[in-house]
C-alpha cells in the first residue's frame, strides 16, 4: 500500500510540473510587416513600448516578443520571406501587419492590385494556421491623417481594411482594426486637418503617439 502512495505521489508531483511548465510556456510573438514594423523594434517603436507595458505588468515573461518588418516590404514579400524570418523560428502568434506599401505604391505604378493582394494574404494565413499558430490580422491605419477624406489613398485603406476584416472572420483570426481606431482618433484630435503630426511623422511613419496607439491595440489583442 505504501509503495503505491509513493508512486501516485511521485506520478501526481511530475503532472503538477508538467502543468506548470506548460501554463508557464512564454509565447514568442512575431510581428510581421512594413517599415512600421521594421521600426517598432527602436526605442520608441511600438514593439519596444509593448514589451515595456508588458515588464510593468509583470508579464514579460508571459510573451517574447519579435520583430520581421522590412522597409518597403508588400503582402507578397511577406510571403517570399515568411519560412525564413517567422515559420523558422516556430511562433506562437503572428501579426500580419501590411498594405500601406501595396496601396501607397499604386501611385507609382508598383502598387499590389485587390485580387493578388488577397490571395497572397490568404496564402500567409494559410501557412500560418497549418502550423497551429495564432494569427493576429491588422487593418492599415493611414496614408495622410487629413478628416475630412482628402487623403487621396483614403478609398483604398477602407477597401484593403475591409478585405482585412472579411479575412479575419473567414479564418477565425483575431482584428486589431486599427484603420477605425486611427480615424476616430483623428476625428478627435486632429483639429487643423493636419497631413501629418498627429499620429505621424509623414501621414504613414508613427511618432511616438501613433507608437504608443498601435501598442495599446495590439496588446490589447495579444492578451484577449
């Protein structure tokens, strides 16, 4: 009898420490995207600021969080470039954080047109969710902060956002919209209609509260 206590004992303590250690598993984030993102990893950038919001809370340990944004970058270079700097380094989330580049360079001709931008976009989910990873999308949030819808790419951030949306409820992905976020943020804020100043430093590039903005949306989203 005392023999078999023992090893129930001993089988009951190694599943308390294989629940711990599960329950403690610290999830590696991946942000992948543009620019923005390339960015959000410098001091101020919206990936340093989380990380700090997480450290205040005690959590850093919870998540470890990882930046994947390259300067100019469209949906399908996220796609060419996913198995090296996200699949590789086995995530546990990904936020697919891009279409300003594919909406803004149609001016120039190199833009990324509806259709291809949603196959490519699906295809990335698609990757992603077959290896069981959490998938977190983002709506673009601006081109020009202008609030009276003068902002000559306003049409198509709607159009790419909403195509964002209807992915999200397809796939079963978590929305961090922060098309709708930014808009209503200027709506409040920006009262001159000012081009740029507001959430950013060029109407695209985010300064620290556009940083600070973006931050609070997706770790919002991180820890529902």
């Amino acid at each position: 009898m005392h023999h078999k206590l023992t090893l129930f004992s001993i089988s009951l303590m190694a599943f308390s420490l294989f629940s711990f250690n599960i329950m403690s598993k610290t999830k590696r984030v991946i942000f992948l995207g543009d620019s923005i993102t390339q960015a959000g990893i410098d001091t101020g950038g919206y990936i340093r600021i989380m990380d700090d919001m997480l450290k205040s809370k005690n959590r850093d340990s919870t998540f470890e969080l990882l930046g994947a944004g390259v300067s100019g970058n469209k949906v399908y270079d996220l796609y060419l470039r996913l198995e090296t700097d996200v699949l590789e380094k086995k995530p546990d989330v990904v936020f697919i954080f891009v279409g300003i580049n594919d909406i803004w360079h149609k001016k120039m001709g190199t833009g990324t047109d509806e259709d291809k931008y949603c196959k490519f976009y699906e295809a990335i989910i698609r990757k992603l969710q077959a290896q069981n990873i959490e998938v977190v999308l983002a709506t673009p949030p601006c081109i020009g902060e202008r609030i009276d819808y003068t902002n000559p790419q306003d049409g198509d951030l709607n159009l790419y956002s909403s195509f964002i949306r209807q992915m999200a409820q397809k796939f079963n992905c978590k929305l961090a919209d922060l098309r709708t976020e930014f808009v209503k943020y200027e709506v409040a804020k920006n009262e001159k209609n000012q081009w740029e100043g507001i959430l950013t430093t060029d109407g695209v590039h985010l300064n620290d509260r556009g940083n600070q903005l973006v931050a609070e949306i997706f770790l919002e989203q991180l820890q529902n």
